[in-house]
C-alpha cells in the first residue's frame, strides 16, 4: 500500500496485513505517547504528525517495508551513525523486515523530533 484513501489512522491501520498490523500500531502508540500535544491525522495517504500545522513525523505501510518519515533534517544528523546501518532516503527510514525495528532508535527519533526547535523540511 503506498497511499491510502483512508479518512482515519485507526482505517489506515486496519487495511495493513495481519503480520504487520502490530508493527504499524505499536509506532503509532510510540508517536502518541512522545509527541503529545502534536495533530495526528492523515496527509498524503499515510498517517502524519503535525505541531502548529506543519508535519514532523509520519509513517507508512509500503509495499516492500515499512517506512518512518522524520521531517527533521537536525535530527537525522543527531542519529547519523546509528542510521548508517540502516536503509535511509532523505527523511525516510525503511525496515523491510518489520522485527528488526530498532523500537529504542524510534523512540529516541521522536523524543529529538519533539526536543527540536528546526523547521520541518518540506
């Protein structure tokens, strides 16, 4: 699923695979609990994280992996050596195999998306 037409998280979650479903819920409660007071809605087709009306973190059920967006440039650059290691686009972190999601690096990304002052890029 690259985009969905889903109208909320909740639908979008409920379209994803069995195998990946828990995966997928267990970022969002990550998201939930460390970006409190942020707009979780959808955007794009994919569920999205917003502070004062601009994205900063998203998520997404791809064909091939499952995808983390941190729209922070300064946190990418915080966490560059553990990334490293990973399969990683501009702002874009991609587990093809959903159990070796790094729940630690996760929280540590939002925790820095959260401590930010940068503006999101775009």
């Amino acid at each position: 699923m690259a985009q969905s037409s889903a109208q909320s998280v909740e639908a979008y979650l409920s379209e994803s695979s069995l195998e990946r479903a828990p995966y997928l819920r267990k970022v969002r409660d990550t998201a939930l609990r460390i970006l409190q007071g942020y707009e979780e809605r959808m955007q794009w087709g994919i569920p999205v994280y917003l502070r004062n009306g601009k994205a900063e973190f998203a998520f997404a059920n791809q064909k091939q992996y499952i995808a983390l967006y941190v729209m922070k440039t300064g946190v990418h650059a915080k966490n560059a050596k553990t990334l490293s290691r990973l399969d990683c686009g501009k702002g874009c972190i991609r587990f093809r195999r959903p159990e070796a999601i790094d729940w630690r690096l996760v929280e540590k990304l939002l925790i820095d998306t959260r401590a930010s002052d940068q503006e999101p890029c775009e």
